[in-house]
C-alpha cells in the first residue's frame, strides 16, 4: 500500500490546550510522494525498513500502530511489516504517521474486521494526532490538536488534485516538540486568530484568493528566526521565480508551488547550490 506524503497548505495554531497539546485549524493535502507499506501474516512480529537510520524497534509509529488496533480488537496475529521510505524524515511531510495509518487500514483488512473509518479515525488519534488524516488519503482540514479531519468534498479536492510542488530539504530536521514550546513562549502574540483562519479558508473555497495567496504557518516565523537558511532559501526562490513558497508543519521542509508550464530545473539546481549535496530536493504534487 502507498502512504503517501502530506503538506500543510496552512497551519494556522490558536491555542494552548489543558491538556499541553495546541490547538490547530490546518489544510492538508496528500501528495504523489509516499513510502510502501506491506503488512505479511508471521509466525513472530518483525519490520524491516529501507532507511537504516530508523529505528525499528516498538518506537516506531507503525508498531504503535499494531498496537492500538490490537487493543482495541484483540486481534493478536503476529506480523511481518515491511517499509520503503521515500518520504524524509524530521521534515514535517507526515511520513510516519502515514505510515501508521496504512498499517491500521492493512491490518483492518488482513483481519477481516472492517471497521469503517468512524471506528479507525479514534486508533489512529492514539498513535498520532495527524495519523486520522491519511486514513482518508484526500485533502482536508484538521481541528483539535490535527486529530479531527474533516475531508473536502470532491469539487474542492479537484481544486487541488495536480498543482505541482517543489519540496526541499536540508540536512538537518526540526524538531516538533521545540517548535511548538518556542510558539507557546511568545504566547499569546504568536497564535493565529481561529476566526480568521476560519475566514480565510473559507475565502479560499470560495474563490476569492489564490492557493498561494492562503499559504501561512504559524510554526514558519519561530523555525526560520533559528534556521535563517530556510528563510534566505524562500526568499530567493520567491523572489527569482515568482513562486508562492511555505515551510511544511514544523519542518524543514519547504515547498514551492510553480506555475503547471513552469521548468523547475533551475529552482532545484538553485536549492542544491546553497544547502550543498545534502539537500533533498523532489518535485511531486498534490493528489
């Protein structure tokens, strides 16, 4: 199964809930990028992964995964799961939460449980708040703390269902954690208004401003103050191509949204100039 990749189009945080977590209003697409996921029916548990540099022990996200369906099912088959990553990771493209969620829609099937996404979307909120989204595998918004998605209908999902995107990456990822508690302390200027991210999306679905006109992270300023390179990159290529640019979730990946006729050559060449053979650079698009 593909457990494809996400960008956040606009992550607009409102808050800080009770319970630690933040409150978020956020558009959400899938992308052409994804990992392969294979669930195997086994004598004993196992995973493999083509990064080496994950771990595969019970920290991983898709053992979680097993888990929580197993939790709440009580079934026990042991399991061969086997992982093709594409996706980077630390980059805020949700690779292991989707790949969370496409073992959770395997193993629902491998079961023969069939329990619909209503009863899915609450195992997947236990192992990640954005792990509901990619059991829908179409655009959306997330609310709550990215655990309730509510997926757009079809005439909004074609609105974005091929727009091209350039994602780039450096060396280095972004940790989550530190970006949400840098955010909380300069609380309360630096969250978003919910009203008005509210307001914007919806202008957006009705056709009143652009896809690169609603771009917006609220994460963006606090990474890009401690990561300058990933704010001098965006500007360079915004300003020699004319192309709307965003940092992903919490990052660091970034990505850039060129015109359907565009040559995307001389951007990806330009990102491999300023971040050396390091970068990670792709062109893909949304779904």
């Amino acid at each position: 199964m593909l457990a494809p990749a996400k960008v956040n189009l606009t992550l607009a945080v409102t808050g800080r809930r009770p319970d630690g977590f933040h409150e978020l209003v956020s558009l959400v697409a899938p992308l052409a990028l994804a990992d392969t996921v294979r669930v195997i029916p086994a004598d004993t548990d196992s995973l493999t992964c083509s990064d080496p540099t994950l771990p595969t022990g019970p920290e991983n996200l898709v053992w979680k995964a097993v888990q929580a369906f197993r939790l709440n099912t009580g079934w026990s088959q042991p399991v061969h799961l086997e992982l093709v990553k594409n996706i980077p990771h630390g980059a805020g493209l949700g690779g292991g939460s989707s790949d969370a969620a496409s073992v959770l829609l395997l193993l629902n099937r491998l079961s023969g449980k069939e329990l619909g996404l209503e009863k899915l979307s609450p195992i997947a909120a236990s192992v990640g708040s954005d792990c509901p989204l990619f059991l829908h595998q179409k655009p959306g918004v997330m609310r709550g703390r990215g655990e309730r998605f509510n997926p757009f209908d079809d005439a909004a999902a074609r609105r974005l269902g091929g727009t091209r995107v350039l994602l780039f990456k450096p060396s280095f990822p972004v940790s989550t954690p530190w970006a949400y508690q840098a955010l909380a302390a300069r609380a309360p200027a630096s969250y978003a208004d919910p009203q008005g991210a509210g307001d914007r999306l919806a202008q957006w679905l009705g056709g009143a401003i652009s896809l690169g006109v609603l771009l917006q992270n609220s994460l963006q300023p606090i990474v890009f103050q401690k990561y300058p390179a990933l704010d001098l990159l965006c500007r360079e290529l915004s300003e020699s191509f004319g192309w709307p640019t965003l940092m992903s979730g919490s990052g660091s990946c970034c990505f850039a949204l060129p015109p359907a006729d565009a040559d995307t050559g001389p951007a990806m060449e330009l990102v491999r100039e300023r971040w050396g053979d390091t970068a990670w650079v792709c062109e893909t698009s949304l779904l």
